[in-house]
C-alpha cells in the first residue's frame, strides 16, 4: 500500500550505496516540478523507523522544490528482506551492476547472509551473486565513494581499471592515486581511458605529470600521439575513423540501453528491430573484428 508521508522522516543510510547522476537528477528535477513524484520511494519500516533503499533522487528534488510530503511504499519489515526484494524488481528499477554490488557486499558482510541463499532467493546463480561481490572487493572505500558520488565514470572502473587489476596487476593503491588525480576533472571516458593507459603503462614522467594534476599537458601529449600521421592512407584513416565511432557508441549503448526513462511501445517496437539487426551480424563482426585485431598487434 502507498502512503503519503514526510520527506523528514527517513533514514538515508543507504544514499550511498545508490550511483549519483548530475544529468539524471536534472531531468527528473524537471519532470516533477511538471508532474509531480508519479513513482513512490520505497524502503523498510523497521521498529519505528523508515529507511529509505529506492527513491533518493526523488527525495533530493523534492527537497529542492520545497514537496514535504511524498509517495512511500515499504517493501518489507527488516533490512535484508527489504533489500531482496527490491533487487528482484530491479529489473524494472534498472539497478546498475555496481549498485547490486554494493546491495549484494551488505547482505553477505553485514546481514552474514550466504552467496546460495542470496543466489536462491532473488533466482538467480551463485555465480551471478559472487561476480557482483567480487567488484566491491576489488575497490578501496575511496574509489567506492568518488564512484558513487558521481566523481568518476562507472564505465571507465568497470572496463579500463579492472583490466588493468586483472591483465598487468594493478594494485589498489595504484588505482587509488589514479582515480584520485582525475576524479571530478569533467573528464570523458575517452580522456580517462588515455590517460589510464598512460599512468600504468606509460613512462615514469607521464605518471608524475598525472599524479601532480597536469592533466591538460598529459593530454595534449597523448591525443597528439593517438592522431593518424601523414604516414596513413586515406583508407586507413577511414577505418580508424569508423573503429573510433563503433568504440564510442558502444560504450554509450551499454550505459544507456537500461535506462528507466525508456518507456513507450513506439520505441520498443523500433528498438527490437535495431537491436536485433544488430544481434544478426555480431558473431560476424566479433570475429572480423579479433582476425582484425590480431593482425593489427602482430604489426
């Protein structure tokens, strides 16, 4: 059942297990200064009090709007069974990986709940529940709080610091500097992976230069190094080109394809004929592409 009550009366401890987004909260801003809050908040009443677990961004801007009472649903009476059972319909609020990550570390070091018992009551496999509790293992609490904060990318942790920890080794101490010299620079992810690659595999001066905040210099540097010379053919500079623009789409598909602001019938009817066009050709591409890159490296 919803209930109305008072943005005052709850407990935010979970705030920071939820990812923050600048432009997401303007938008929705947006929308409920328009329509109001049309999806409740939910979370656990748990003797006495109500702790939030899903709505935080609605709750910031009712805030800013000066809405003292909003939508609430509880989803249970204690903390782990709240926490379930929103994962199960995470589905439909679209929880980021990191985010079930964050939810999944809780339950086991928190509540000392199991992989299996989590596996077996959100139905899903051990192995799905240990990949998420393997992430939050991998992050010192500062790159959890730059993450979540909304200081650095989750694209560019998930799929340029990782590999670094898991291909050269990486430490988190390493990853820590790196974040710390970068994070909440307005970098985009292209910028970040340069300079990554430069910070772990470069030379010590590129890494000094990072580690003391010249980043304009570190990248003025590398972009001018990542430019097709004179030396590439007009063909071969059309093909770094396209390769560029697949990488770059690519990397914005996987962020955007969950987003809860995709809605209408009109566009999924759209949607499912792209995406399995694109489902179509991507074995064939997949391995163009790894002959191509084989190819490339023995060059």
């Amino acid at each position: 059942m919803v209930d109305q009550v008072e943005i005052s009366s709850f407990d935010l401890r979970y705030e920071g297990y939820r990812l923050r987004s600048v432009g997401a909260e303007k938008a929705l801003l947006l929308s409920i200064s328009a329509q109001g809050i049309r999806e409740p908040l939910a979370g656990v009443d748990k003797a006495g009090e109500r702790i939030l677990l899903d709505g935080f961004k609605r709750l910031r801007c009712a805030a800013k709007l000066n809405i003292g009472i909003v939508p609430y649903l509880s989803l249970a009476d204690d903390e782990p069974c709240g926490i379930i059972e929103l994962m199960r319909i995470s589905n439909a609020k679209s929880l980021s990986i990191l985010e079930q990550a964050r939810l999944i570390d809780e339950l086991i070091n928190v509540h000392q709940m199991g992989n299996a018992e989590i596996a077996r009551l959100l139905e899903r496999s051990k192995a799905w529940v240990s990949v998420r509790s393997g992430i939050i293992s991998q992050m010192s609490p500062n790159v959890m709080d730059k993450i979540f904060n909304g200081q650095f990318p989750v694209y560019s942790f998930m799929y340029t610091l990782r590999q670094f920890m898991r291909l050269n080794g990486v430490k988190k101490d390493e990853i820590d500097e790196f974040v710390d010299a970068v994070a909440g620079k307005d970098l985009s992810i292209r910028e970040i992976d340069l300079l990554a690659n430069a910070f772990f595999k470069g030379s010590d001066e590129f890494r000094e230069q990072i580690k003391n905040g010249n980043l304009s210099w570190g990248l003025k540097r590398l972009k001018q190094s990542y430019q097709p010379g004179a030396e590439c053919t007009e063909r071969e500079r059309q093909v770094l080109k396209a390769l560029e623009i697949t990488q770059k789409y690519m990397r914005r598909l996987i962020l955007i394809c969950n987003d809860t602001r995709l809605k209408t019938n009109t566009f999924y009817a759209q949607a499912n004929l792209l995406s399995g066009g694109i489902l179509r050709q991507l074995d064939a591409f997949t391995q163009a592409i790894r002959q191509f890159y084989d190819r490339s490296r023995q060059a």
